[in-house]
C-alpha cells in the first residue's frame, strides 16, 4: 500500500489498485459479501460524490437488477456503517457514509484512498514536466506507481467494474509510459530496455511502447533492431486491427533515418496527419449566439477586446474571466467573442469544459472535436492528449483562430488548448481563479453595478414599466445583489406576470429566509449555480462556507475565521484563500474576506440544514470569545477596564505591537464588533454576558468619534437580551455601556435614565466597580444639570466603593469629575488640586490611557481660575497626546478648549497682540470645528463655531460672526441644549417656539 493515510480521527484508509481492501489503524477490516464490496468500490471510485440508488443498481446488476436491488443497498449501508463509524453509537464521530437525496457519499480524506494519491501524484507530475523538472517528475511518477499491488478492483463483481478496471489499468500504462520516457531522457536507453522490451511483448498493439522501444534501441546504437520492432507493430495493427501505424510509430520509423546528434528522445513535433489541403475544409464558426439584450460592462468588454487582438511576440493571447456563478461571465465572453471575431478570420472555436459539474470534459475529446473543425481526417487524430495538443498548436500555425473555452473547471483542463501561435488567442471563463495557465491576463468579474442591474432588468421587462415603478425597480435590482443571473430570473417571473408590480415581488423578497427560493422561473434558479460551485468543493471547504457565512458582520478576518472553525489561522486563511480561488468568496483587503449577499444566503442555508444546532451556535460562541480576548488586547486601557471589571479571556486573541496597530484594528473591527454583539443578544443564555462585557470594553470607539448609532443599538440588543433572562450583571453592564453612547451624543435627558437603571442593576447584581463607574457617570449629568449637592454625593458614594476595592483609577475618575463640580462652585484652588492629583494618579498607573483627559480637565479648570499660561501648556500637552493616538474626537475638543484660552487672554490685552491672539483664537476654532464635523460630533462643532464667533468680533469681522454664532445656534436649539437661548440673545433674534412641553434644563455640553 506504500504510505499508510489516516483519515482525520478515524485511522481509515482504503486501496482499491489489486485487491479491495479497507484498514482502520493497523487492523484490516472485514468487507463483508462481493455484492457489499462492489458497493464499497462504487461510493469510493466516486471520490466523495454521491451515488444515487439508481446508478448503484446499475453499477451492481446492470439491466437486470433483482426485485429487492434497493432493500439490499440498504442493507449494504447499515452494514457499512456499522464497520466504518463504530464511534457514531457514542456520539464520538462524525457520518462517513453520508445519505443524500436519492442516494449516497463516502467522506473520507482523499489521501485515504489509494486511486486518489495515484491521481494526485500523476498530476504533480504533469505540472513538474510542464515546468522543465524532469527529475520531480518522474519522482512523482515513481511515488504514484508505487501505490499499485494488483490489477485494480481484483476479484469485485459488478456489471460496472469491468469498464472501471480496463480505465485503471490504462491510466497505470499511461503513467509507466511516461515514466520511462522520463528514464529514457534522464538516464539514457541502456537501463530501460528490458523494462521496454517486457512491456511491448504484454501490450503488443500498445504503439506508444513500441515507439519507446524505438527510440531506445536508436539511441543504443541499435537501429536494425528498431526497424524489426516497428515492422512487427506494423504488421500487427494490420492483421489485428486493419489500421497502419499511428502518429508515434510513424514519427519513431522517420527518425531511424536521421543521425542522432543531440542524444535526445528523437521523437518529432507534432506533423503527421495533417490534411495535405488546409484551405479545404470549411472554417470553424462555432460561437454560440450574442445576447440580444446584454447589458453593461463595458469596460471590461474594451479591455477584453484589446487583449485578445493586440499583437503578443511569441505567444498567442491568452485571457481568463473568473467570476462567481451567474455573475455573467459566458455572457461576457461570448460578447467579446464575437465582437473580435473578425480579426481571426480563420475561424472561432467554442466547447463548454462543463467544470461545474460533475463530469467535465475530457480535454482529448475535446482536442479531438477541434481537430476534426480543422480539417484533421479521425484517422489521423492521435490517441494520447499530449499528441493531440502538440496537433492541434501545428494545426493553428499560420492561422487566426479564437477558441473560446466556457466553464473550466482548472488550470489543468485549459493547458493543453493554449495556442502556441502569437496569431491565436484563447479566451477562459471560469469560476476558479486560473492562475495555472501561462502568460494569461486573469480578469474577476464583480456583480453589475445598480445603474448596468436597472438597464438589465428594463431590457428584459420594458423600461416603461421599470420607470413607472423606478423606486421599487432600485429595491428590487438591490436585493437581488446585483447578480445578472438573479436579475434576469425576476425580470422573467415579472415579465411572465403582468399583473404583479416591482414593489410585490420585491415584498416576497424582502425575508431573506424565502429570497432564494423566490428567485427562480422554470428550471432556472440562482441556488442551483451557487449548488454547482458549492458540489465541487472538499469536505473542509464546504464546513469553512456554510459556517463563516454565520457571523453577521459585513466581513471576516482571518483571525476570526479561525476562531468560528476552531482551526489555527493559517489552516482557516487557507481555506478562505481557496473560497476566494473558486469564486465563493471575495477578498476586499488582504487577510479580509466577504460573501455576495445571496452566496451568504444560500451558505446559510446550507449550515442550517447540514450542521446541528450546537455546531452553529459554537462557531459564534468561539468568535465571541475571540473578540473578547482581543479587544482586551486592543489597547492597554481595555485591558485595565477588563481586569477591574473581571472580564476574562477563555480563549487567546490577536495581540498589538502599538497603540497605533490596536486603534486600527478597532476602527477596521468596529461594525463587525457590533454585530457580533447583536447577534449575541439574539443566541442562548451563555452568550449575553460575553456580549455586555465586548460592549462596555468598547467605549474607546466613542472616544474616537467612532460609530454612535451601532454601538447604540448594540447596546440596546443586550439590555433587551439580558432583561429578557433575567440577568441583572449583564443588563447594568449593557446599560452603563448605553449610557457611555448617550454621553458622547450630547443626550443628557436620557444618560440620565440610563445611569440610573445601571446602577439600579449592577447594585442588585452585586456588579461594585461598574455600579461605581455609572456613579461617576451619573454624577457628571447632574453637574451639568447644575445640581451640585446631588453630584457631591453621588461621588462621595462612588468613592466608597472604589478605596474599599482599592480601584485607584476609579478614585482617579472620581476626582476628575469632582474637579469640574468644584470648578463651578468656584472652589479654584480644590478644584485645581483635585484635577492634578487625578493626572498623578492616571500617570502613575501602568496603561497611562487617561492621561490625556486627566491633562484635559486640568487644563480647563486652570483656565476657568484664570491661569491661561498654565492651562494653555496643560492643553497641549493633551494634545499631543490624543494627537499620537489619532483620536480625532478629543483633538477637537481640545483644540476649541485651546481656542477658548486664546481668547481669554485677549481681554487683558489692550494693544496690538490682542488681535493677533483673537485671529490665532478663530484659526484654533476653524480647525477644532471642521475635525468635529468630520467625527460628527455636533455638539463640539456648535461649541467651536461659538467660540469662532468670539473671536471674528474681537477682529472686526461682525458679519462673519454672527454667520457662525447662527449655525451654532441651530445646532444648539436642535439638540436641545440651553446654550441655544444664550447664543440667540447674542443674535437679537425671537426665541424659537418649541412645541410640547419645556424640556427641563440641559447642561453644556457632556464632555467640557
């Protein structure tokens, strides 16, 4: 058996070359009947594609199955089973022999199985020959007739095996004819003439041997004897056959004559059998017919046509479209195609290679078809496909001709058709990336965009009915993904259905759940092209689809694909990386991978129905997981909120050299984040609390300008979610975590509510630091509802909680905000004292993430006593540092804070500087504003504008003053915040009515 192969946990493997034969470990098993064995052989001949019932009973019994053919098969299954899966009565391993409808799959690891390594190797060493590496090739060769014992399927009845053994036993000839043509070439004829002359004497009318044998007695110096070798072969094939010697034979018999001067295999380029009349046959035209309505692409159709007619020196043009299945690929080439086919006069030759199916063509049948196109009498065709590829090159020489190959499944099955002609060219489709071919330009083809989906559709249905309706036309088109094929199918069933309207189809495809199942007319439907594709892959590569198509996020990473498989990243990014190659994937950024939305769907749909419950659920839980350990990496003040809070990491994370790397990955991660939380919120109980700590880790987002609305709905899954199961810790977490979302959104009112249900919560939970932290949060609403009483104690509260866990960096965040209370009690000196004894803390703690916000607050409470020289060095120094960590939020607000500072000194100026220092203030302003406005924070930009205005009166410029103080005022009076009424005095304008009741005061702002 040569190499003993496992088969994941279950040690199986199998040889079908000699004898049938099946092991588990070192234990040979027990077959069972001849009839049971067959069947065996059938499921792994298949290679993991199924069998139906009736092609097994045809297999077995032929024409005349006995009356209880199908109760026997099932038998035969059970039988199976039990010896194959001994662990499935535990629970301990998954199905081998797998039932589908109508029949049945073996699933084991190709390398399992003998025929597949033989197959395996035999292709290597097709790719090693095709680069020149004579010496892998024949190792390969070598490593591939070792796995043979016996003549294959030694001893299986079957009405079926007599054909599958003569097909072995010539794909084992073929493969020893190669080999020992490698000998001959590497080693020179002495060492394979016996083996030749053995060989010839079994296979007399084999003529590929016989011309070896040739050739190898040439090259000894032995040509009499090579002239007696082919005159037997000669007179064999007549007597036997009634054929004269083919094109090997013939090509050996010519070489006798010429002097071997090179010490090569002598053997001739391709020649013989060529019609001695080219022009006389009729010119191939052989392209299917244009679409009358295609659509778009036009870009691709002009690069398309200048590749494949631009002059290329020295080899023909050569240019493979890859796409996803009904992306509109064949409509594409055969578009080109016949957009370029004048330029080769000589003619168009098309096949469809039938790669998504499961039996593509045999490129030397197909070698053959185009020979004959060509004029080559079938006398004359060669068997071997090398020989009719070397024909088919020298049939093209001096020619024109554009062969358009439709649906390939591999590079494999294109070679042997590239021209080698500079004056052809060859055009691919595919969904697998061609990247084997040589010299070919790869071309991916993308969905339409919306515009070319809304023309598609107006051609097939009319544009007066698609324009009557443009709106649901759009809505349709989109949920449709912008794939051709599924925009055609609705523009069909609307086409076949006049009665209905855009906006009714698109209803019925609004539940994603139905969507694909409504996307058919006929026999036409978008979830058998996605099948197609699907059917061609390997076992891990169907798990990793079906279970990364999972998480809701718009993309995975590598890193998270491993963690929803359970596998090491580089396995999982192979995976994903070989998605990508057959078009089932997409890659938008290297290590980054993503679905088209109806693959997405239909990936879903098949996890729900092949993989259990636990399985899905365990793949989301693991990603979880991962984003929790990762996010506590993310950056050190995460980490330091995780340990305060308990938040553990079960499994590892990603891990960042610097700030800078973490912050990205935040800002790349932050929507998939989010939906991970959602979906969370959505799954069993195990999973919220996972989820409300990844939420309340992720305020630095908030910081950072980052995506408010997600976060807030994320939040407001899992409150929902943990009210729902009564799970108070994971409810005041989610809340407090909300709460963090209103307070950089400016919404007092309701961080008001919000705080106080996280602490109500996180109190009955017995949750301390984070009751203690929305404490704190709460203490800052009520500063800047101007209830200072209320916020010292709630504080002082606080506090208590954080000396008696000995949280320095809540009692850090305790005076921080204590500072600013005492600020406008116009207690300075405390209030300078507090801020500065919070940044010693926040600096002597081993993250240092506060310390620009420590830096902040002191440098507004300096300004607030006056200090402006000492404020403005404490701002910057908060600059810098919010400037490192490119978080562009608090540079805003700094800068207007710094802006503020500027202009405060102007009033103790009287001369000439003070203009400088008020136009150094509105440039401050300028740039703090429109950095604001890029993180959307509107209440930061209404307060610069504010101060903008400030600073242009102080210059002069009262028109531009009061442009700026008028946007600032309708920002204000928008948000509902009091500062409104102060700018509008300001302004000399009517208040604005508001409709209601009179909202109760609103502070500043929550972050001054």
């Amino acid at each position: 058996m040569g190499r003993k192969m496992v088969t994941g946990d279950t040690g199986l493997r199998f040889a079908l070359l000699g004898r049938l034969r099946a092991w588990r470990g070192d234990r040979e098993l027990e077959l069972g009947s001849p009839q049971q064995q067959a069947f065996l052989a059938v499921l792994l001949l298949r290679q993991e594609r199924a069998a139906s019932v009736a092609d097994a009973v045809e297999a077995l019994w032929g024409g005349n199955p006995p009356p209880r053919a199908v109760g026997a098969l099932r038998t035969y299954v059970s039988r199976l089973r039990k010896l194959l899966e001994p662990e499935r009565a535990a629970g301990g391993s998954p199905r081998i022999l797998v039932s589908v409808p109508d029949g049945y799959a073996l699933h084991v690891r190709r390398e399992a199985v003998d025929l597949a390594r033989f197959e395996d190797h035999v292709a290597s060493a097709g790719r090693a020959r095709a680069a020149g590496q004579l010496a892998e090739a024949r190792a390969r060769l070598r490593l591939a007739l070792e796995t043979w014992q016996d003549d294959p399927l030694l001893g299986i009845p079957g009405a079926a095996m007599d054909g599958h053994r003569a097909r072995l036993a010539d794909q084992r000839l073929t493969a020893l004819e190669a080999r020992l043509e490698l000998d001959l070439e590497l080693d020179g004829p002495q060492p394979v003439l016996a083996e030749l002359a053995g060989l010839a004497a079994l296979h007399p009318l084999r003529e590929r041997l016989r011309a070896l044998q040739m050739q190898a007695l040439r090259r000894a110096g032995r040509s009499a004897e090579a002239l007696a070798v082919y005159d037997e072969a000669r007179l064999l094939l007549d007597e036997e056959l009634g054929l004269e010697p083919g094109r090997d034979l013939a090509a050996a018999r010519e070489l006798l004559t010429v002097p071997d001067a090179t010490g090569g295999t002598g053997l001739p380029g391709p020649g013989p059998g060529l019609d001695p009349d080219p022009a006389a046959p009729p010119l191939p035209a052989q392209l299917p017919g244009d679409l009358a309505d295609f659509t778009g692409r036009a870009t691709h159709v002009a690069d398309l046509c200048a590749l494949l007619t631009s002059e290329h020196p020295g080899a023909a043009a050569a240019v493979a479209v890859s796409g996803a299945g009904g992306v509109g690929k064949s409509a594409l080439a055969v578009h080109v195609a016949h957009r370029v086919r004048e330029s080769f006069p000589h003619g168009q030759l098309y096949t469809d290679l039938q790669g998504v199916g499961g039996h593509p063509a045999d490129p030397a049948t197909v070698l053959g078809s185009f020979l004959r196109a060509l004029g080559v009498d079938d006398a004359a065709i060669p068997e071997g496909l090398a020989e009719r590829s070397a024909l088919f090159r020298t049939r093209l020489d001096g020619r024109r001709v554009l062969i358009l190959l439709d649906n390939a499944h591999g590079p494999e099955q294109v070679r042997p058709f590239l021209p080698g002609p500079p004056s052809c060219a060859v055009l691919v489709t595919s969904r697998a990336k061609l990247a084997g071919p040589t010299s070919a330009r790869l071309v991916d083809l993308d969905v339409m965009t919306p515009d070319e989906a809304l023309e598609l559709l107006g051609k097939v249905l009319g544009r007066d009915r698609v324009a009557a309706e443009a709106d649901d036309a759009a809505r349709l088109v989109s949920a449709c993904g912008h794939l051709p094929l599924a925009v055609r199918i609705v523009a069909a069933r609307l086409a076949t259905r006049p009665a209905w309207s855009l906006g009714v189809l698109h209803a019925r495809l609004a539940d994603e759940r139905h969507r694909l199942a409504e996307l058919r007319v006929a026999d036409l439907t978008v979830e058998a092209a996605f099948a197609l594709g699907h059917a061609q892959l390997r076992p891990a590569q169907q798990r990793a689809f079906r279970l990364l198509a999972l998480p809701d996020g718009p993309h995975v990473s590598s890193a998270a694909a491993a963690a929803v498989l359970g596998l090491p990243e580089p396995e999982a990014e192979a995976l994903c990386e070989s998605l990508v190659d057959v078009s089932l994937l997409e890659s938008p950024a290297p290590g980054r991978y993503r679905y088209h939305d109806l693959l997405r769907l239909y990936a879903r749909g098949r996890a729900s129905a092949e993989e259990s419950p636990e399985g899905r659920a365990a793949g989301l839980r693991r990603l979880l997981e991962f984003l929790v350990s990762t996010v506590r990496a993310a950056h050190p003040g995460a980490l330091g909120r995780a340990e305060r809070l308990g938040v553990a990491a079960t499994v590892p994370g990603l891990s960042f050299a610097t700030a800078e790397d973490a912050g990205a990955w935040l800002a790349e991660e932050a929507l998939c984040l989010f939906a991970a939380v959602r979906q969370a919120a959505e799954a069993p109980a195990r999973a919220v609390a996972p989820a409300a700590d990844l939420l309340l880790m992720m305020e630095e987002l908030l910081e950072r300008g980052g995506p408010g609305p997600e976060f807030e709905q994320a939040a407001h899954a899992v409150v929902s979610a943990a009210l729902r199961l009564g799970d108070r810790r994971s409810a005041g977490r989610a809340y407090l975590a909300l709460a963090h979302g209103y307070y950089y959104a400016a919404r007092i009112r309701e961080l008001v509510v919000v705080c106080r249900q996280a602490v109500a919560a996180s109190r009955a939970a017995g949750d301390a630091l984070v009751m203690a932290d929305a404490l704190v949060l709460l203490a800052r609403c009520s500063y800047h509802l101007r209830r200072h009483d209320e916020a010292r104690a709630l504080l002082t509260e606080a506090s208590a909680v954080f000396q008696e866990h000995a949280d320095r960096f809540g009692e850090a965040n305790v005076l921080g905000a204590r500072c600013r209370v005492r600020q406008s009690a116009g207690e300075t000196g405390p209030a300078v004292a507090d801020a500065e004894e919070a940044l010693a803390v926040h600096q002597g703690l081993s993250d240092g993430r506060r310390v620009g916000f420590a830096l902040y607050e002191l440098g507004v409470v300096l300004g607030a006593a006056g200090r402006t020289a000492e404020s403005a060095v404490r701002l910057t120094q908060a600059l810098a540092f919010f400037g490192d960590r490119r978080n562009r939020l608090w540079e805003g607000l700094t800068l207007f804070r710094l802006a503020e500072n500027r202009l405060a000194e102007t009033q103790f100026v009287e001369d000439r500087p003070a203009t400088g220092r008020a136009e150094e203030a509105a440039q401050l302003a300028r740039t703090a504003a429109a950095t604001l406005e890029e993180v959307r924070n509107d209440w930061g930009r209404a307060h610069a504008l504010a101060v903008l205005a400030s600073a242009l009166d102080r210059i002069g410029d009262h028109d531009g003053a009061r442009a700026h103080r008028r946007t600032a005022y309708e920002i204000c009076a928008r948000l509902g915040m009091p500062e409104a009424d102060d700018l509008l005095a300001l302004l000399g304008d009517e208040p604005v009515r508001r409709d209601g009741p009179e909202p109760a005061p609103v502070p500043p702002a929550p972050v001054p």
